[in-house]
C-alpha cells in the first residue's frame, strides 16, 4: 500500500498571521503542496496568480459553483472563496500532503466531506494585536478593517470544531507547534498501522522458518 494522503486545514481571523505560518510550514515540509484557492477578491500587490490564489470574476466562479467543481466555497469580507475538488483529489490519489488555507466556514464543509482531515485554528495573542496587524498591513480601508476586527469574533468563536489551537505570540515558536502538529498526525496509528503489520508479518515469516524472533 502506498503512502496515504493527508489534508491540513489553517484557518485564522485576519491578522493572526495564518499566511506567514503557512509560508514557513511549507519551508519546513517541502513534499508538502499548496492548495490554491479561487477568489474574486482582487489581487494585493505581493501576491501572484495562481500561486497565492486563482483570481477569477465573479462569473467564472458562479459558472464553477453551478458546475459543483468546489468541495468548499463562502463569501469572506464581501468576496467569495472556494476550494476545488480537484485539488484535494490529486493529493489523496498522490500519497501527499495538503495545505489548506481556508475560512471556518470552509474548514467544516471540507470536513463533512473528507473527515479525516486536520483542522488547525491560529489564535491572536489578543484582540488589540489584531487590529494592530491589521493596521500595520495598509491594504486596509477603515471600513474594511472594522469588517475584518468584528468578523475575528466570530470567527473565534468557532474554535471547537478544530482540532488544534496555536496561539501565534511568538513566530518562531508557533512555528514549531504547527510543525509538530504535523509529525504528530503522520504518527498517528491509522496511518503507520501498515508498518506495524508489516512486522509482524516479518515475524511470522521468520517462525515459520524456524527463527523464532522471541526465542533466546
């Protein structure tokens, strides 16, 4: 049996530094990949198409939602965002590990679908260092950074349907969490059960010929 694909879901209110995170994890797991969201939300100076985001109009993406060619989709901040099934497929039937980078809302509907997935929500130290780190971006409108501060309360709010907290005060140090998050669920016994079998089979094996492993 080849290796099994795993899915990790990140999911933050804006600021709490869930890209950064995700950039390092990446650094960390390079035979991890990005999954690439869709979003009508226009493109910020940093980033590029079809590496951060698929950039698409609002009628591509309504032609994509009618087609049901996303396991995920939601509107964010007046924009909408969605994950195709595409991308996870491929990383399943591949043996690799995923990186999603989604809202709460999209995190439980890929759930529903693909419940062995792991969810990760990154806490802000608190609210005041929020809306600094929203401030701090100046990509924000004054509206559209109010929009963002009350949307973190509930968002936040969400926290129980996740598997993971990581509360990012210190880069380096969440950093560290979500990678130990990582080794942690590769550990897991459903997903290392195939090398214990196989050892036993190797043991087996080894009294059938005559060499008991417990013998001496």
């Amino acid at each position: 049996m080849g290796p099994i694909g795993q899915l990790f879901i990140v999911c933050s209110p804006s600021g709490a530094g869930k890209t950064t995170l995700c950039r390092k994890l990446l650094e960390r797991f390079p035979e991890m990949r990005f999954s690439v969201s869709h979003t009508t939300r226009p493109r910020r100076p940093q980033e590029v198409d079809g590496r951060d985001y698929h950039f698409v109009d609002a009628a591509t993406f309504e032609r994509m939602v009618e087609a049901g060619e996303f396991v995920e989709w939601a509107w964010v901040h007046g924009n909408r965002y969605g994950t195709s099934h595409a991308e996870l497929r491929a990383a399943l039937a591949e043996g690799r590990a995923l990186l999603l980078d989604v809202d709460f809302q999209g995190a439980a509907q890929i759930r529903q679908q693909y419940p062995g997935a792991t969810a990760v929500f990154i806490l802000p130290p608190s609210l005041a260092v929020l809306r600094e780190r929203l401030q701090r971006r100046g990509t924000e409108t004054p509206e559209t950074l109010e929009l963002r501060f009350r949307n973190a309360l509930r968002e936040i709010e969400a926290y129980p349907q996740f598997d993971y907290l990581v509360v990012n005060d210190d880069l380096d140090r969440a950093v560290e969490v979500l990678c130990g998050i990582v080794w942690a669920e590769r550990a897991r016994r459903t997903r290392q059960a195939e090398a214990a079998e196989g050892l036993l089979r190797e043991a087996a094996a080894l009294r059938r010929g005559g060499n008991d492993p417990d013998a001496g």
